[in-house]
C-alpha cells in the first residue's frame, strides 16, 4: 500500500492525475485478513538481543579466521578499528547507520573521530597525543558525540546528548578501551582532522559501509564457536542486536523504561528530558550496572519486557524499504490500512 501511495503522489506531483486507492486498500486488507484467519495473527519478525555468551565467544575469534574471504586480524590497524564497530555498540547501543556509510559516500552527518573526546586526569581533550591516552587508567571517561539517525534525522535531539563510556580494561568488553587502543594503532591529530575523519574506518581511511559490516557478523555468528551460543538460530540477530543487548542490560540492572529509552537515546519526550538531567556519574554507574547484570540467555519475560519499551519498532519498514531499493527516507508517507 504504501508502495502504490508513493506512486499515486508522484503522478500527482508530475501529471495532475491522481487515481483513487480505496479499492487496492480494500483488496489488501481482504488479504491480510484472510492470512490471518489461515495462519493466525501476525507476529512482529524481531531481532533477538545478543547474550554475554555471544558477545563473549564472538569478541574472542583470533586473529587469523576466514570470515568468507574476509581474514580477520585484530592486530592491524584496520582490525582495531573493526574492534571498535564489534565492541563499542555493547556500551553505548550505537546505530549500524551511524557507523558506517551505505550507497552515498560517508558525510559529517554520521560518527567522526571528531565524535570522540575524552576525561583524563579531570582534563577534558579533545585531540589527544599519544602520550595523554598512554595515561588513561581507572577514572577516565570516553564521551561520544551520537550521529543524526532516522528517528533524529537533523541532530537537534540527540545530538548534544553525549555517550559516555567508562574505562574499564578488566572488563570482558569495553568501548572505551577498544576506542582508545584503536587511537594508539590509527591517530588523528588535529581538529578538524578529526572531523573530516570517519570513527570507525578501513586500512585505506574510508568507512566500512554497512553492507561489509553486516556481511562480516554473519560470518562471526555461523563461527562454530560463536553459532553454539545462538540459542535462536544466528539469523534471529543482526547488527541491531546490539541495541536491544544493551537495553536489556540496563532493564537487567534495574534501569526505568524511560532511562532505558533515553539512554538508548530512543525518541520520546520523556527520554529526551530524562537525558537532560541524568549527570555522568549516573550514566556510569548504569553502564557498569548493565555490564554487571548481561544475561547468559534472553528469556521470554526479559523480551517482553524489551518490546514495552518499543525500541525501533519500525525497523521492519526500513529494512522492507532497503531490500526492495526504496528511499523510504525522502518524502514517504505510511499509511494506515
């Protein structure tokens, strides 16, 4: 239907030839309907979060793994630059889209080094030296600058609201460690180089696209060592597992539905002003609660819990959207059937 929608304007817009779609509406829900009274009542196809036996065995892959022909080497500048893509998304639940660059070419719209700085010593730095990340230890602070996303496509939201990631190297997975070993390996120096610079980038300087990205963490998932993990089946998780793994975290730590969904930076009003006045200390304090209650395995009423927050519930149309080469992001109306 929607699909005929955007037709119908479009003839519109061109021809000043619009064409009634009552009768395709009732022809679509005549089908849905008779699906539904044959098969039963449809259910959402959502993606299952990771579990800390996932994140665990796929963070553990060594150096030297085919991942199709990809060669998996953590020890390269561009693995750690991988590291971060694979790492960092389990504290801060960042997008894939945010990441990475899809068929257009990587703008400031999305993640720069620029988007990083940190809290050494109680000093805040934004265009760290080698020496001063040598320094970090327990008390420093990694702060990310979240991209614009589909839910806040200009920034005006989120924008300001930063991530914060505690330094914590004993720690099984942790951002701010991966982000800090992959400015050792990559430096930037300067400003607006750093601006001008993708977050996470490949061994040539341009962004991975998200295409590569998703390719690789099927590869991961399907590793046998990985797959035994997947309770699921490794197709019920995608790169957007890593948001809902880190909303459950912080459900597991106690977290509120609305501190949840601020932290996830998920757009509501009520997130948006929770944000507003959540300090670092507390946004801290949840990250290591979360990293502290990561559960082994996703149980029913820890999903059910998860879908009340309606995390990107809309999902579904986008990546409906993508598959079938629509840009659902300009001048695309859904509606109501």
């Amino acid at each position: 239907m929607n699909v005929v929608s955007n037709v119908n304007r479009h003839f519109g817009r061109h021809n000043d030839d619009r064409f009634s779609t009552h009768q395709a509406r009732l022809a679509l829900t005549g089908l849905l309907q008779r699906h539904v009274d044959t098969h039963g009542p449809i259910q959402p196809d959502r993606q299952y979060p990771f579990s800390r036996d996932i994140i665990t065995a796929l963070l553990a892959l060594p150096s030297g793994t085919m991942l199709g022909t990809y060669k998996l080497d953590w020890t390269t500048t561009e693995g750690k630059n991988l590291r971060v893509m694979f790492e960092s998304p389990t504290q801060s639940g960042t997008r894939l889209d945010e990441l990475t660059q899809g068929r257009k070419a990587w703008t400031k719209a999305k993640m720069s080094r620029g988007s990083i700085y940190y809290l050494i010593d109680g000093e805040i730095v934004v265009d760290p030296t080698q020496e001063e990340l040598l320094l970090c230890g327990e008390g420093t602070l990694v702060f990310l600058t979240p991209a614009t996303s589909k839910c806040d496509r200009w920034g005006k939201k989120h924008g300001g609201k930063v991530i914060v990631s505690p330094y914590l190297p004993h720690h099984i997975w942790n951002g701010a460690r991966a982000i800090i070993e992959m400015e050792l390996a990559d430096p930037v120096r300067g400003v607006e180089a750093r601006r001008n610079t993708p977050f996470i980038r490949r061994a040539d300087g341009q962004a991975f696209t998200n295409h590569f990205v998703r390719r690789i963490l099927h590869y991961m998932l399907a590793h046998p060592t990985v797959s035994k993990h997947c309770t699921h089946g490794i197709k019920a998780y995608s790169f957007h597992s890593y948001r809902r793994f880190y909303a459950t975290c912080l459900g597991q730590a106690g977290a509120s539905k609305e501190r949840i969904q601020a932290m996830c930076r998920w757009l509501s009003d009520e997130a948006v002003e929770i944000y507003n006045v959540m300090s670092i200390e507390e946004q801290v304090e949840h990250v290591q609660a979360a990293y502290n209650a990561a559960p082994h395995l996703i149980t029913p009423s820890q999903l059910s819990q998860l879908a009340q927050t309606q995390l990107d519930d809309h999902d579904l149309y986008r990546t409906w959207g993508e598959f079938c080469h629509v840009d659902i992001t300009m001048d695309t109306v859904v509606d109501s059937m």
